[in-house]
C-alpha cells in the first residue's frame, strides 16, 4: 500500500485535535457541571500568572508514540494514522496562525519516539527557530518529555515561559496501572525537580527563564483517592515550586486498554480544583482538608464549606477579621478579602449587599459571619 505523507493543514487537524487532553486552564465550575471545553479547533484559553488569558495555539510535535498509556488517544496500542510535524513546518504554521491574529501563544506537546531526547530534540528545534528564526519572544508553554536528559530540560526552561510534565498519577503504584511504560521517581518527579532548579538558579542570577511549573493528573482511572492525589499536589508546591496542577476527569478511549471502565464524574475534578484553592491560595495546610476515611472530598459541597461547618463554630466579625481568618469564610477568596479589608478602611460593613459588591458569595459566607457585631439574615441557598 502506498502511504501518502499528510500535507500541512491535514498534519494540522491531526496534531491538532490530539492535543485536546493537555488542560491549559482550570475550568470555570459551570464548565466543569455541563462538561464544556473552551476551544475551537487547536485554538485553547488559558490563564496567565500575571492575569488575564491568552489564546493557545495547542499541538503535538507528533502523535506518534512507542509509549501505551492506558488512558491517552495516542497511545501506540491504538491503532490510528502517525504523522510529524518538523520543526520548520510547526514553527511556520505557528507564524501564520500569529499573523492572522488566531492564536497569541504556543503549547507544544509531543508523543515520544524513539527516546526521550530525540523528541525533546525536535521540539526544541521548534521552539529555537521561532525564537531566533522568525523572532518571536511571546508565551511558549513546552511539555518537558519523562526521562529527558538535563540538558534538554535546561534548555527548555531558558527558551519557554511555562514548562510542564504530566506526572498522570500521586505514585508510583498508581502511574502502573496507568502507564505501565513510564516511571515516576526519577523520569518524571526528579525531571520536574531538575527543572525547578534550573528555574530557581536563573531568577537568582537575573537570567530568562521560564518563570512557571505546572503539571497534570489523570483523575479516576487508577483508583486513586482524593488523599493520594492532594498529597502529592501539595508536596509540589512545597518541594517543586509547582505554580498549578491540573486535574483531567478520566473518559474511556476506544480500543485502548481501559476502554470498559466508566468515565470519571467531572464534579470529582471541580472538588480536587477547590481543595487545591485552599492549598494554594487560602492558607490551609493538608491536613486541615476534609477528607472521609476513604480518603475522599464530599461531592454535595465544597471541601471549604465541609471545613467551615466542622470548626468555623463562632460568626467572624468582617470589620475586624485578619486577611487569613477571612480567608477561611466560604464564599470569600483572595479578592474579595482584598477589598473587604480596603472598604472597611472606609467605612464599617453592616449588610450582605455590601459584601456581595465587593464579590463575596453572600449565600455561602452568611452563616459564618458578623457585619457589625450582628448576625446577617439568612438566604436561601441556590447553588
Ligand atoms: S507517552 Fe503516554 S501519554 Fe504521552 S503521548 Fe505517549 S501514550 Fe500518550
């Protein structure tokens, strides 16, 4: 049979559309309710650490792969058609794309074949012929590859803005149910921690580098507790520097290895997103988060409000509250704990329809709160 090697726009579909699974940004919770994903074609949103959003041109280097990830579309147990892109094709597509103002940014992602290095190779071919070919110096978030040499790592955090590497699953055990290819403790975790060095050593000396690190859970496909996974998240944060995990709701892929085992509940994912809040953001330490002894997060409300209605026992006065203690109020996060304090500079708080101006979630902070020594009336919960 002759094989017909795909053009550019058919290399494009292609590449294109296996990207899908790589999560740029943490949904919206309506997303996560009605399972919408936020992209057109190739074309993803995702968040910036500075803030606002960016439009991602989102794209394998390859699809093909040597690995059998039980949960991925390109995994080589699947048969399907293979095609790369090279480096100068990728980085003229990108160009184009940049000109007729489609896309803002590049996330490149790639299956692996032959090696690990040989794939980091092409994919920092690409990267270099944008940054010093065609002179482009906006947003490239680059996939770092399990197993990579370091100095492929090195060089993907000097030429990216945001490196990242799926650890998939918390552990060992579990990424063996997963990907029986890979291994965790030094392909993947020591390949995150090589790279947060690089990164901490080039702020320290004032050089370019990347500035986040982020990585990706598979969820619900290895029998992996809620536990397990925050565990793990907030052992990066502390030891990697991790800026964001994100957390993909498993779904079964046809003729792949978990084919029969149902979909994960996406209201899982929201759950895992919001305790991570509270990690990140809110001040909570790991072992204040409210888990089952199962390990696992309530689904009928949020792990914050679980918290709440087990040690919030005393109403929090907003006009004399410390930024930490407000934090720890549903329905109140970082901004809206920011401007409570600036308006209570003001003037004192004395109803919810100021609280709700300044972006509180009045129906979840209610219960919890005092607005000058009283108790607020209380409303009927819609959500
Ligand atoms: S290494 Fe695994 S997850 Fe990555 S492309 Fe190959 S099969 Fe998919």
């Amino acid at each position: 049979m002759i094989q017909v090697e795909p053009d550019i726009q058919q290399k494009l579909v292609i590449l294109g559309s296996e990207a899908a699974d790589e999560v740029t940004d943490v949904p919206a919770t309506r997303s996560i309710q009605q399972g919408i994903r936020h992209a057109t074609g190739f074309i993803y949103t995702a968040r910036q650490e500075g803030g606002g959003t960016t439009r991602l041109f989102k794209v394998l280097q390859t699809n093909a792969c040597r690995f059998a990830c039980a949960y991925c579309f390109t995994s080589c147990a699947i048969r399907r058609r293979r095609t790369t892109f090279r480096p100068d094709e990728l980085a003229t597509t990108f160009v184009i794309l940049k000109q007729q103002q489609r896309v803002d940014g590049l996330f490149l992602s790639s299956g692996i074949v032959p090696d690990a290095d040989t794939t980091m190779e092409k994919m920092l071919a690409t990267v270099e012929r944008l940054r010093f070919k065609e002179g482009y110096s906006g947003y490239v978030h680059l996939k770092l590859i399990p197993g990579a040499s370091f100095e492929y790592i090195e060089r993907a955090v000097e030429l990216a803005d945001r490196v990242s590497l799926n650890l998939e699953a918390p552990n060992p055990e579990r990424l063996a149910l997963l990907a029986p290819d890979k291994e965790f403790t030094e392909s993947m975790w020591g390949r995150l921690r090589w790279a947060s060095e690089v990164m901490r050593r080039a702020r320290q000396e004032g050089r370019r580098a990347a500035r986040s690190l982020t990585t990706q859970f598979v969820v619900g496909a290895a029998g992996e507790s809620d536990r397990e996974l925050l565990e793990t998240v907030q052992r990066a944060h502390r030891e990697l520097g991790l800026w964001r995990a994100y957390f993909s709701a498993f779904h079964p892929i046809e003729r792949s290895l978990l084919a029969d085992q149902t979909a994960e509940d996406p209201a899982r994912v929201m759950r895992l997103y919001q305790a991570d809040f509270m990690l990140r953001d809110y001040g909570f330490l790991y072992d204040e988060l409210p888990f089952d002894a199962q390990g696992r997060l309530p689904r009928d409300k949020t792990p914050k409000e679980a918290w709440a209605e087990q040690h919030l026992r005393e109403p929090i006065e907003i006009n004399r509250a410390p930024r930490q203690l407000l934090l720890r109020v549903p329905g109140i996060g970082p901004r809206s704990a920011d401007r409570i304090i600036a308006a209570r500079r003001e003037a004192r708080l004395r109803d919810l329809s100021q609280l709700r101006a300044l972006g509180v979630t009045t129906g979840w902070a209610a219960p919890y709160v005092l607005l000058d020594g009283r108790r607020p009336a209380l409303q009927l919960r819609l959500w």
